[in-house]
C-alpha cells in the first residue's frame, strides 16, 4: 500500500468557462484600474480611498465567486498590468500620473490591496468523511 505522499500529482485541466471568466476578471482588472487612474487625483483623500476599495472589492469579490484564490489573482494581475503601463511617459509628454504623493499612494497601495486579497481569498477545501484527522 503506497502513501499519498508517494503518488503523482494529478491536475485537472481548467473549464473552458473558467478560463473566460478569468480572462473577462483580468480585462475588468485593467477597467478598474484605468477608472481608479482618473478618480484618485480629481478628489484627493476621497477618490483614493474610493478607487482603492473598488479594486479590493472586484479582487474579493472575483475570489468569492470562483472560490479560490486565482480568483482574485487574475483581476489584481490587470490592474497591475495597466497601472504599471500608465506610469509610463509618451514622446510628447503626455501622461496619466502625475508626481505626487497620491500617485505613489495609488501604485503602492493597489499592490498592497492586491495581496492582501490574493492571501485572505477563500481556498479550496477537500470534500468527504475521509479528509479529516481521527475519523
């Protein structure tokens, strides 16, 4: 009789379904963060907190609802994605950010909100009598 330990690990290949849903949280990700981009400097104080708790609301919210954490990975990875890319100059000078102090609240902060969700999303857990200890 062999231990689990000793056993390959069998992956099942991700629902087609799935995989929309995560590419569709990753583009709604990058919504969010473009929408968080505009709001943050318009109201100081407010609209940071505001575009803050609208990605931490997708990010948890996406974790719920496909109950697990990449869940909440594949939103935060589009909000990254564009945040990153709209700190970025263009030739003519044009840009989103500017250099303030709640810009980099923004970046910094969006990261953190972003892996604090990613660690507080739901994991999933093994079903039947045979998983728990003692029985």
């Amino acid at each position: 009789m062999s231990s689990m330990l000793a056993q390959p690990l069998k992956l099942k290949r991700p629902s087609a379904l799935r995989v929309l849903a995560h590419l569709g949280l990753f583009v709604l990700g990058a919504v969010v963060a473009l929408a968080g981009a505009l709001v943050q400097p318009a109201w100081f104080p407010g609209g940071l907190l505001l575009a803050l708790a609208g990605e931490a609301g997708l990010c948890l919210g996406a974790a719920r609802a496909l109950g697990s954490r990449a869940g909440a990975v594949a939103p935060a990875g589009g909000w990254m994605i564009t945040v990153i890319l709209l700190t970025a100059s263009r030739p003519e000078g044009d840009f989103v950010f500017g250099t303030g102090a709640s810009s980099y609240l923004f970046l910094l902060g969006g990261m953190a909100v972003a892996v604090i969700c990613a660690t507080l999303a739901p994991v999933r857990q093994p079903g039947g009598d045979g998983v728990r200890l003692g029985k």
